[in-house]
C-alpha cells in the first residue's frame, strides 16, 4: 500500500514539474514574439522538422501509429489467460 502512495505522490510531482516547464515555454514564447513575432513563426516547422529528424535517428521504434502492437498485445494477452 506504501509503494502505491508513493509512486502516486511521484507521479502528481511530475505531473506538476511538466506543468510548470509548460508555463516556462509558454512566457519564454510570448517574450521571443514580442521581440521578433516572424522568429516564433518560422520555429515552428524547424522544430518539427527537428524533432522528426531526431525521433527517427535516435528511436525508430516509435515510428507508426501503434494500433498493430495494441492489437497484437490483445491478442497475446487472450492467449495468456
């Protein structure tokens, strides 16, 4: 029960960690488009282009929808019982 309690403390500090990382990006924005609006407009498809580039160089395994693994995983998990 301990272990429960605890892990569900860790996962709401967390929660509240990336909440407020959020809020830092979102002010760090609106500071960048106060300076120079036409810079926030062109971040953006650099930074997808980026992540993209990054997803698929250092985990290529998070490529596709997933639904073929959820499916599969039903499956197995029939079988298990």
């Amino acid at each position: 029960m301990v272990v429960i309690i605890v892990i569900a403390v860790l996962g709401g500090l967390a929660a509240a960690g990336f909440a407020k990382l959020c809020d830092l990006a979102m002010a760090s924005h609106v500071q960048l488009y106060t300076y120079a609006p036409w810079l926030t407009l062109s971040l953006l498809p650099i930074g997808f282009g980026a992540i993209t580039w990054l997803t698929r160089r250092f985990a290529p395994e998070a490529a596709g929808s997933g639904i073929p693994q959820v499916i599969a995983a039903a499956e197995h998990a029939e079988y298990a019982q």
